[in-house]
C-alpha cells in the first residue's frame, strides 16, 4: 500500500476493506496527519472484528490457542497477541480484553474470517461459547496528544484515570445517553490513543460530541501514515499465513508470552527464540525522495542480491518517504539498498522501528 500526503477534495472518499467500508479521507490528508500530531484525531474502526467468548474456561482454552497469557488477565485488563498455524505462521494477530463475564478478540479486517474459522476448529461452543458481534458493536479510534481530555469531556471519565491506563487496558460501565460503552487504551501508533467500543446506536452521537470538543475525523489515509511511521505491522500487507511471527517483530511488539504453556504454533515460535533466528526482519526504509516507494518493490544490495521487499509506503510530513519492508536478517540497520519497481530506481537506507520522529 502506498499512501500520498497531499490530497484534498471536497467530499470523504471510502474503500472496501475485506468487505467492510472504510474511509479514506474527509478531504485533506495532510489537515488529518497534522490533527494526530498536534490535537486528536478521530478514526472510525469499526471495521475491524470482534469476538466475544464465554464460559468458566474461556480464558484457559484462548491460552492454549495464542501467542500471550490470557489466564494472567484480571478483568479491565488487556494484551496483545497472535493465532498461529501449526507452522507458526500468522493467522492473525488480535487485541483480548477481559471483562467480568466473557473476553472481547478484537481483529484487523483481513483476518477476522481466518480468526473466526480456528475458533470455529479449536474451541468447542458447548465448552466456550463464542460469536460474532462485529456488527453489535463500532469502535471509534482518538489518538494524539489531545485525546483523553476530548474522551473526559465527552465521557465524564477523569483525563488522569484515562492517562494512567496500561496499554489495553480498559473501562467498561461509562455510558452516552443511555448507551454504555468501553474505553480501551492502544498503542497502535505509538501516541498517546484510545478505541471506544459503543452501540451502533450511539455511535452518531458519541462521534459528534467527539468532533464539537475539537476531535479532526481522519481517515484510512493519515492513519496509515501514522501506522507506518510507528512501524507496526498491518496484516495482510506486511504479514501473513506465510509470515513467522517474529518476522513481524510481535515479540518486540510484546505479543508473544516465553513462559506460558503449549500453544498452537508454539515449537516454531520458542525454537527461534531459544535456539535459532529468523531469515528476514520487518524494516523500516528511509527513501530520500519525493514519492512514496511502488508497491511490492524489490530491495537489491550492492553485489545485486535481492535481499527484501517493500510492503507499503508513505508520504511522512515528518520524514518524507518512507517505507516498511521485509528485509534479510544480515543487513544491517544503516545499510543502503536499491530498490527497484515500475521500471525505476532509487535507494533507501535501512533503520529499526520505530522510526525516529
């Protein structure tokens, strides 16, 4: 995915993810990117998925099918994880948040089908019941520096009591006329961001009073500017079925327990980290020019060894284009490769992630 900075028209433009509509933009990228690092910005994620499981043994069946310790949550609390193949390839990487009577999994829009096929295979219904609640629930994303004191005046929730949060933690039983709602702390891009888990029919009204506090709607495109600079991997586009879970830097990204017990998946998982490595390395790619890099790029080292590839680009307000990309293990963050797509040519260096802002 390559996403432009500069782009204004006069009406919100949309796409379909994975059968689900996002929107693109409210008009003017750049006004949206500029709102994230300066005010908050607001993103409708409500397309993403969610799963809602029950049951007594429901946090101790989820353990023994992802990469985290569900058992360790307490409810209000939450994690980062991964479903994985046998193989320890992603399925697809999940938000869990404990709740008093059932864990809400929360999943990027490509994978919330593979997600639900493995619990449909691996978890029997009698046992821990689940289903499908992402059209029972929106989600709205705030995040920049701004974002707490919006969701207080709005919420009636102390800004203190939202800013000492844990990452994914959360606070069930606030309510938007009538209509309750939970507040959950991400780290998605690297700024301080909140989701908000509401009643689709509240969902107006919560976003409006968002906007009336000085919340800017942003869209598909400034997040993915965001998403990039913080070097967090989408899947679908820079992981996979094909992809092993530290490729995408998920044990740096605090989804992957070393110490809980079996696991689907866990013997390719604990075998590179305990005895050997993985072949390639997300990156991120410094580019040095005006145009963000063409998708599925190669990246070539100086002998002409293909070494990587590019999974999306950006244009960054902050650092021009930039780049993530799967690259070999053996090169070397600061290394300077060529990369080559659409018939040109350009060079990018290679640097770890995040990337400094």
């Amino acid at each position: 995915m390559s996403i432009p900075l500069v782009l204004r028209t006069a009406s919100p433009a949309e796409a379909d993810v994975a059968g689900r509509p996002m929107v693109l933009h409210y008009g003017d990228v750049a006004a949206e990117y500029a709102s994230l690092r300066t005010g908050a910005m607001l993103v409708d994620r409500s397309a993403r998925g969610r799963v809602r499981i029950e049951g007594p043994k429901r946090s101790e069946i989820l353990t023994g099918l992802v990469t985290n310790d569900v058992n360790a949550l307490a409810p209000g609390h939450g994690q980062y994880a991964a479903a994985l193949t046998p193989k320890g390839k992603v399925v697809s990487d999940l938000r869990i948040y404990a709740k008093a009577d059932h864990l809400l999994v929360d999943t990027p829009p490509r994978s919330s089908l593979r997600w639900r096929e493995m619990l449909r295979k691996y978890v029997n219904p009698r046992i821990a019941p689940h289903r499908d609640v992402s059209d029972e629930l929106r989600d709205i994303g705030v995040f920049g520096p701004r974002a707490r004191r919006l969701i207080s005046a709005v919420s009636g929730v102390d800004s203190e009591v939202l800013g000492a949060l844990p990452a994914y933690s959360h606070l069930p039983g606030h309510t938007i006329s009538g209509g309750e709602i939970t507040i959950a702390r991400v780290p998605d891009l690297e700024i301080e961001g909140f989701e908000i888990f509401v009643d689709p029919a509240h969902f107006d009204e919560l976003w409006d009073g968002l906007v009336s506090e000085g919340a800017c709607p942003g869209g598909l495109m400034a997040w993915e500017i965001a998403r990039i600079e913080a070097g967090r991997p989408e899947w679908g586009i820079e992981m996979d079925d094909t992809t092993i879970a530290q490729e995408a830097n998920l044990d740096e990204l605090h989804a992957i327990s070393y110490t809980k017990g079996c696991y689907v998946g866990q013997e390719v998982v604990a075998r590179v980290h305990f005895r050997g490595h993985v072949n390639k390395l997300l990156r991120g790619l410094l580019c040095g020019q005006n145009e963000p890099l063409p998708e599925k790029a190669i990246l070539v080292d100086d002998q002409g060894k293909t070494v990587g590839d590019v999974r999306s680009s950006a244009l960054s307000p902050r650092l021009g284009s930039i780049a993530l990309g799967m690259v070999r293990r053996e090169v070397e963050p600061g290394t300077t490769l060529k990369v080559q797509g659409d018939g040109a040519e350009g060079r990018a260096d290679v640097t770890r992630l995040p990337f400094p802002l």
